[in-house]
C-alpha cells in the first residue's frame, strides 16, 4: 500500500537555528548585532570611565559661558562675551557661506570646462585637460594653502594704498574690497529671539527686495506661459521679451529708488578700508582653492554623462534641423543630467567636508571655531567633536536630500 | 573558587593599569627616552640648530630632566607641537612633559588637568608693530589686523585688551610662529601679538629687526613653565625639582664650569644635599644620588641657559628682569633643598 502523507508537522529543535537554512542567516545576522552592539557598548563604557577616571564626565555646560575669542568674519553680531554656542553659529554660517559659494562656483566651471573638454578644438580641448589632471592630482590643502600665499604675498597691503585713488575695486593682501548695498530709506531689521545665543536679524529692506522679485518672475513667467499657449494654439509666437523685462527690471528700480539704494565704497581710514564689503584672503584663497579643485571633477563627470548620450541622439536631432546649441540644451544635457547628477551630490558632499580645511588660512569655520578654539579653550575635546560630526552629519544629509529631490525630478519619466 | 580567580584577575588587571598611568618615570627609563614636549620652533626656546639638534631655554628644561632621570641629556626625543596640539598632546600620554611657553593659568591646572611644575620666564603679553607705522602705544591700535597664534592665551587676552579699551580690531587667527612671522612680514596683518620674550625672539630672526618695535604695554600675566599630567604625582615631583635645582644652582652659585670643584670643596650643607654629597634627596625622588648634579650639568644652571639662549649677549637680548633670582630684585625664588 502506498500513500502520500504529508510530513508531519516537525518538531522545532535549537540546532536547526543553524543547520537549517530557513533559519540559519537569521541566526547569524543576531549574533552579529548582539557582537556589534556588545563593542559599541564596551567602546561607549570605557570612554565614559576613562573620561571619568580622568575626572573629565561628558558636560555640555561650556556652550552657555562667554567663549572670550573674536572672531574675525561674523554674519551674525558677536563680541567675546557671546556664549560658545553663539561662536559656533557664527562658523557654521561661514561654513555654510564657503560651501554654498564654492559649490555654485566649482559647477559653472565644471560644466564649461567639462563641455571645452569635448571640444573639436585641439588646443581648447588640451588645455581643459591639463587644467583637470592638474587640479585634480594635488592635494586640496596644498592649493589652499598655495593661493592663500599668493594672495599674501603678492597683493600689496592696505597701507600701501594711502593717498592713491582707489576704486570700487580694491585688490589687497588682507582681501578684496568690493562696494557694499546701503539704503538711505532703509526699513530697518527685525530682532528674532530676543536675547538668546540663537538670536538674529532680518534686514526688511532684503525682504522686501526677495518678495518683488519672487512676485515679478512669477509675472514674467505667466507672461512666458500665455506666450506658449497662443503658440501652440496659432503657431505664432508673440514678442513678449519687453514685457518679461519690464515686469521685472521696473518694480525692481521703483523699490531700489524707494529705499534710497546706493554703493558705499571702500576707502582707505587708519590701518584698513573702512566702508565696503570685505572680502578676507582666508575666504578667497579657501573658496577659491575649492571651487577650482571640484570642478576638475565636476568637469569629468560633466564629460562622462555627456558621453554616455549615444552619438545617435545627437545626429538625429541635427536631422531635424536643431543647431548644435539647441541639440546640447535640449537633447543631450537633459538626458546626460541624469547620469551626471549622483556624482555631482557626492562632489558637493566632499566640498563641504574639505572646507574643514579652512583652518590652514585661519578662515573661521565650524571646524575653527567650535572644532577649534572653543575645544581648545574649554578642553572638552569629545563633547566638541561629536557636536562637529553631528553638524556636518547635517549638512552633508541636507545636501543629499535636496539633491535626491532634485535627481527625482529630472529622472527618466517612465510611463 | 573559580569567583575568587576572576577577581583576583580583575584586581591585578586593575592595579597594572593603574601603575601604567602612574609610572611615568618607570616608562621614561623603560624607554630609554624621554618624550618632550617643544614649540614648532621659536628661536632661542626651542628651535633644531644648523645639525638638527634642538636647543633652546625651553629645551634646556627638557634635557635637565632627560639627565637627572636617564643620565643623558641627549636621550630626549623632542615633539613638536602647536597651540593647539600641546594640550592633546601631553594629556594622551604622547609627550610625558611639556616645556613649550605655556602659560600657566587657573583653568589649565584646574579644569584640564594638568600640573605646573613652577615658572621657568616670567613674561607677559606684548605687541610689535613696523616701525614706518608710527604707532607708540597699544591703544593706538583701534581697526588694526592683529596676528594671533590660536589655542593660547594670547587671543584671550587681545580680545579682552580691545574690549576693555573700547577699540576694535581685526583678528587673523594663525596656528604656528613661523606662519605668523610671515604675515607679518609681508603686511597682511599690522600688529603681531604674543609673549613678550616670544616677540623679541622673533623680531631677532628677521632680516632688519631694528625695522620694529615692541610697544610699551605689556596686557597681561603669562608665567611660563613645564607641565605634566594630573595623576602622577612622583613624577610632577622630578621635573618640579629638576627645574628648581637649576635655579638652586644660581643662587648658590653652582655652575656647570665649577660644579665639580664646588662639590668637593663646600661646605654649604645645601650645597652638599643638593648634589647629592649629603642626605638622600635623590633617593626620595627615586632617583640617585647626583641627579641634580647631572642637570646642572646638562646645560648650566637657570642663568647660565638663561644667558645662552636668550640672554643679553645673545641676538635676543632679553634682559633679566622678573626673571633675575629673588636675591637680584626678581621673582625666581627656589623653596629650598632640604
Ligand atoms: N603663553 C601663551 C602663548 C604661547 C605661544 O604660543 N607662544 C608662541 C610665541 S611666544 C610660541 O611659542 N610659538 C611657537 C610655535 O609656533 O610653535 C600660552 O601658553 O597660551
């Protein structure tokens, strides 16, 4: 007699946590974390000890007493008698400032020097190439630090200036001087926080600025939209490029002339120019070092993504008469964005973390600030340090984020 | 049982560790080497000759120490540090002594836990500006660019100086001397601030030194001295005393031309304990007997170093000062051998 029975229901045994392969990964998988977990523990406990041992427990008390330093480029007002808290506001916003600048800057260049790359011109396109491996292959402190020199030492001082006749431009070894925005009219500020260490001013007079040109973009866009209507409607498109500049140069004058807009020039008063917007060396020579040596890598992968676009899109579009400006701003740059946007988020990612380097020139950053003299000063090295690596951890996620947004959007829409 | 094992395994795990942290003087002669803390290089207190060699008044400390605890002056391996780096430095276990210009202040004692063996320059904060400036005094000073070293004392003071004086300046922060000279010289910053003795050490290695001027006001207390960690109390002892018997050495007299003669010929009971002819000083420090006199040795006593590094004969030209001994109107003031 034969019959099939089902197997019966078997008995779960411990040793099939390992010898059975429905269950074996799991097993592993848990004992590798109670490992891990068992080492972040035994790590985080003979730190505290040790620190305790050395009479040092973790204590964020410091960042409410006056961090007693100056420092020199501030966004926000600051005087020695701020708290630490405020001094590490102070650089994070010049790191934020250095980031943002350099970020924008390294991909201008990039994508001009990435396209000239690709050039049918020999020599343009030889240049490019010299220009990336050599940015590329030297160490970014080392051209930090380079310019920073070159700056210092072949720039003259502001003293040197005394008694000539200085422009809206002055070059110096402390910096660039350039004319500052003032307004004679102006709203005044609003005081956000009272006065707490994270308190801050808001200039009216940008706002306002911000709102008109926010509102007249969105006329000159509504303009743009109508134009596209009545072209796809008759096949006519009508002249609408004075009415979009109108609409956003005129209320721009009108409100400038309101607020009584005017330049103040840097002018030379005592030991330094006084009046004007400065520019310190540290900032260039750091801003500048970066965006230079990010682009070299920008400018390749702007190369690889316009590559990877199969030469046949290109001939196609020329068979339908495109220019060859047109073919690149609407056939290949779209396509190639897609392949040139995860490296570029990574570059950002690496400009942001290198500006920690800001210390070589003594440009207050977080990493200066916060990272350095505050942790100098106060000697709680670990309280400092883990507050740094959980400000950068932010920034760097931030930046991804809003670069993933964006990578989303001008994604391959598939339908 | 097999608890009163693990405990008992636990305990001397314990106590290894405990005599690790402090055995400071049992690892420098383990080592052969003592691990000292300098400047970067700053002329005169600490700086490698034209053969490599560091030498300097700062140095002088270090090589004291290097002689009383391992009979040999030159078993010093120095490490260089910054403003910044020292304090990391020496309280990680890098360095077993610091002797690099560093102020000794409450919190540094207090809060990071360090132990200042004594003073070994009395000295205090000034400014240097060129003198085509034209500047006579510190509170003349308002807008000016100010080149600072940071991680010091230095940077505190300023921003107190300015603020108390209601003038503003610029800040340049600068992590090492040489740096700082740089910007200095080449006019990116108009003053350069810091220890008084460390400016005319600088000024003494530019081109055409007499082209600045050190101003009148000095802004703060800057004692000068080595440190070694809080902990190890037999060894903040050695380089305590070592420093001190230096000083002795001064004001007794001893020198290192005639330490040898003096020894046999004294009379003077300190004299005799100090170099180890009488008592057993040494031994209470646990070392031997001519501790003190292998430091003298090593390089002189205080005001022989002091005048070959940084003494009036030299490029230099520190004068004396606070810094003469107690008997001469100064503040050196050794407690005594006994
Ligand atoms: N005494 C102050 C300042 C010490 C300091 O940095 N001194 C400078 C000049 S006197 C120095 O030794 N620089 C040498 C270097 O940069 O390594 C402190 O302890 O904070």
């Amino acid at each position: 007699m034969s019959s099939i029975t089902d197997p019966g229901k078997q008995q779960f045994r411990l040793s099939m946590l390992i010898y059975d392969t429905r269950y074996r990964s799991g097993t592993i998988q848990v004992i590798a974390m109670i490992g891990f977990m068992l080492l972040a523990a035994w790590l985080i406990s003979n730190t505290a000890q040790n620190l305790a041992a050395l009479g040092k427990p973790i204590d964020f008390g410091f960042f409410s007493e006056p961090a007693s330093y100056d420092i020199n480029q501030r966004l926000l007002d600051y005087t020695s008698r701020d708290s630490h808290l405020r001094a590490a506001l102070v650089g994070l916003l010049n790191t934020l400032v250095v980031a943002v600048l350099g970020c924008i800057t390294a991909t201008i260049l990039g994508v001009i020097i990435g396209v000239l790359r690709l050039s049918h011109n020999w020599l343009i396109a030889r240049l490019m190439t010299i220009y990336v491996e050599m940015f590329r292959n030297v160490p970014v402190l080392l051209w930090i630090v380079f310019i920073m020199a070159i700056l210092i030492e072949t720039l003259p001082a502001p003293r040197a200036f005394k008694g000539v006749e200085t422009g809206a431009l002055v070059l110096t070894n402390r910096g660039f001087y350039i004319p500052e925005a003032l307004f004679s009219r102006s709203l005044g500020d609003i005081h956000l926080l009272g006065e707490s260490s994270l308190r801050f001013d808001v200039s009216l007079d940008f706002i306002a600025i911000i709102v008109v040109l926010v509102a007249s973009l969105y006329a000159s866009h509504v303009i743009k939209t109508r134009a596209d209507r009545i072209q796809a409607a008759t096949g006519d498109r009508p002249t609408t490029w004075y009415l979009r500049l109108g609409v956003v140069v005129v209320p721009m004058v009108l409100l400038l002339v309101a607020l009584g807009f005017h330049l103040g020039m840097p002018e030379l008063k005592g030991f330094n120019f006084k009046g004007g917007t400065h520019l310190r060396n540290s900032l260039i020579a750091l801003w500048l070092a970066l965006s230079l040596y990010t682009a070299a890598f920008i400018a390749e992968i702007v190369r690889a993504g316009i590559m990877a676009i199969s030469h046949g899109q290109t001939e196609a579009a020329a068979a339908l008469g495109l220019r060859p400006n047109r073919i690149m701003s609407l056939v290949v740059l779209p396509q190639a964005l897609r392949v040139i946007i995860p490296p570029l988020i990574s570059n950002y990612l690496n400009l942001t973390k290198n500006s920690s380097l800001a210390i070589a020139v003594g440009y207050m950053d977080i990493t200066g600030t916060l990272g350095g003299i505050t942790m100098n000063q106060t000697g709680r090295e670990l309280e400092c340090i883990l507050l740094l690596m959980l400000v950068y951890l932010t920034i760097s996620l931030s930046i991804s984020a809003v670069m993933n947004w964006y990578n989303e959007s001008v994604k391959l829409k598939e339908r | 049982m097999k608890k009163s094992v693990l405990l008992g395994a636990f305990t001397v795990a314990g106590l290894a560790a405990g005599m690790a942290a402090a055995g400071t003087k049992d690892d420098v002669q383990a080592r052969g080497k003592l691990n000292c803390g300098v400047t970067t290089g700053l002329v005169g207190f600490a700086a490698p000759d034209a053969n490599g060699e560091w030498e300097g008044f700062d140095v002088a400390v270090c090589r004291g120490v290097a002689a009383a605890v391992l009979g040999d002056p030159k078993a010093v391996e120095f490490v260089p540090t910054t403003g910044k780096t020292r304090f990391t430095a020496l309280a990680s276990g890098e360095i077993d002594m610091l002797a690099r210009n560093t102020t000794w202040t409450f919190s540094r004692d207090v809060d990071l836990k360090f132990e200042f063996t004594g003073v070994n320059y009395y000295d205090g904060q000034g400014f240097m500006v060129p003198k085509e400036l034209g500047v006579s005094s510190a509170k003349e000073l308002d807008g000016a660019t100010v080149c600072i070293q940071t991680g010091t004392t230095t940077e505190l003071n300023l921003a107190d100086f300015f603020r108390t004086n209601n003038i503003s300046y610029e800040p340049v922060p600068i992590e090492t001397n040489a740096e700082a000279q740089q910007q200095y010289l080449a006019g990116a910053c108009d003053v350069y601030t810091t220890d008084a003795s460390g400016l005319a050490a600088t000024r003494a290695s530019f081109e055409d030194p007499s082209a600045h001027v050190l101003l009148p006001e000095i802004i703060s207390k800057e004692p000068l001295g080595p440190l070694v960690r809080h902990g190890d109390n037999e060894w903040g002892d050695i380089v305590r005393w070592t420093l001190n018997a230096l000083i002795t050495a001064e004001e007794l007299g001893v020198t290192s031309a005639n330490i040898g003669e003096v020894a046999s010929s004294t009379n003077n009971p300190e004299i005799k304990r100090l170099l180890g002819s009488e008592g057993t000083l040494g031994e209470m420090l646990g070392l031997d007997a001519e501790w003190a006199k292998r430091a003298i040795m090593a390089g002189g006593n205080y005001g022989e170093i002091f005048a070959k590094n940084i003494g009036e004969d030299t490029p230099i030209g520190l004068a004396r000062g606070l810094n003469a001994q107690w008997t001469n109107g100064g503040l050196l003031y050794s407690p005594p051998f006994r």
